[in-house]
C-alpha cells in the first residue's frame, strides 16, 4: 500500500446550506505515519474537515476513502475502533457519571478483565493528573481537565491513528507540555495523528508535515 494513502480526500466538497461552500475542492492524502497538523484561521472549516475525515459527516461530492476502502463501507464504530478522534467540543465524548467510568467503559463493554482494565485507568489518569478526579461527574470538571479525560478516554482504545481537533484548548503551560510529552512518544510507537490546532508548539515540536486551509481550500502544503 502506498504509505501516503491512509486517509485520502479526493475532489471533496461539502456545505452546510445550499451554495454555501465549506469544504471547496479537497485533494489530500494523509500519512499515516507521520504527524500532520492542520492550521487554519476561525472558520476555515478545519472541523469540518476533520468530521468528513472519520465519516461522521458525508460530502456533497467527492470520495473519502481509509486504507484503499471507500469510507462508505465501514461502519462508524468500525472507523472509531482505527481512529480515536478528539471533538474540539470534549463534553461531546462523556456519557456516564464518573471520570473513572469514563475512561473504563468502551473496553468493559468489549469485555476485558477488570484487573486489565483497573491498571490501564489508574496508568491514564496519573499519566495526564486526574488521578484526585476519579468520582467526578465529567461533566462537572474544569476545561482543561475534560480536555485532558477526553484525550485519556480515547488513548483507552489504543487506536491506531488519531485526530485531535484543537488538543491543547484549556490546558495551562504544563499540561500542554505533558500532552505533547504523550504524543510524541506514541509517535514513536507507530501511532501516526492529525492534529487542527491554532497552536504553533505543535508545528514546532510535533509535526512533519503542515497543512493550512483558508476558507475551505487548501492554501499550504510542506513537509518540516
Ligand atoms: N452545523 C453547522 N451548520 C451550519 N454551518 C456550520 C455548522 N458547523 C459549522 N458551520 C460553519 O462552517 C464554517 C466552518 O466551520 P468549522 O467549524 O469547520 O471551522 P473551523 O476552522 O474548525 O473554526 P474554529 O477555528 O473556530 O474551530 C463556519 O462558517 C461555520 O459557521
Ligand atoms: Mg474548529
């Protein structure tokens, strides 16, 4: 397979209301094994963007296709079980009434041993400093400690590639530094990500390779 083709985004277009381009002629191919930043200014349509990436939208017209399959034929869990994607919104993730439950569901429901489960939480939530925040509603949290759950929930999967749409927003300069810590050495472990950021420590200390969309049309394109 050619390493280039992971995610590919052929002539893709999308809107919201009719004659209202969002998404304006999209030809991208995304490696998987590397780490791809997308910057853009407040409404460029780098959510966007990022949803029609893991199918949770669909475009108007043009292809998506992941690993040489057209997008079409998986189905969203199928593509939740490859990609752990971040919602810049971290609310959007939570659904049960405890951090420590969070971060348990998805694998207890796929029926892993509660002793695996135990080491792999309590391992998260020290790792990102939530250890204190255990029987907290998640909803109840500060910004930055729902950031920082969100990301620890979808590192639970162990998926194989990430999308975090605007990773850092709400952590303080130490947490940031902790999150970047995380990634790069999952970086080093083969775990490829895009990551949409307004954020330039990401272009500085993580990406090889920076994107930049200006009202839905790619405008920059260079490896770093
Ligand atoms: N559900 C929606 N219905 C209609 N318009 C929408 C919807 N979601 C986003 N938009 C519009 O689409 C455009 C692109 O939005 P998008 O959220 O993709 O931008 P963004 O680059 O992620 O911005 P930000 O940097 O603020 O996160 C914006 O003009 C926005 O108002
Ligand atoms: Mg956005």
């Amino acid at each position: 397979m050619n390493r280039l083709d992971f995610i590919k985004l052929e002539d893709l277009f999308f809107e919201y209301k009719k004659d209202k381009p969002i998404i304006n002629n999209i030809n991208l191919k995304i490696n998987k094994d590397e780490v791809t930043t997308i910057l853009g200014p407040n409404g460029s349509g780098k959510t966007t963007l990022g949803k029609l990436m893991i199918g949770i939208l669909k475009p108007k017209s043009g292809q998506i296709s992941i690993s040489n399959r057209n997008i079409s034929e998986f189905r969203l869990a199928q593509i939740g079980g490859k990609i752990g994607y971040l919602f810049q919104n971290p609310e959007k993730h939570f659904f049960t009434n405890t951090v420590e439950e969070e971060l348990g569901f998805a694998l207890k429901f796929k029926g892993f041993n509660d002793e695996y489960l135990e080491k792999k939480v309590d391992g998260l939530l020290k790792l990102f400093q939530i250890e204190d925040l255990r029987e907290y509603s998640p909803l109840l949290l500060s910004q930055g400690e729902k950031q920082r759950l969100a990301i620890a929930t979808i590192l639970m999967n162990e998926p194989e590639y990430l999308i975090l749409d605007e990773p850092t927003t709400g952590l303080d300069f130490d947490r940031k530094n902790i999150l970047i810590q995380v990634l790069k050495e999952l970086m080093e472990k083969g775990v490829g990500m895009t990551i949409i950021s307004h954020d330039n420590t990401f272009v500085e200390e993580l990406s090889h390779r920076v994107i930049k969309i200006h009202r839905g049309e790619i405008t920059y394109d260079q490896r770093i």
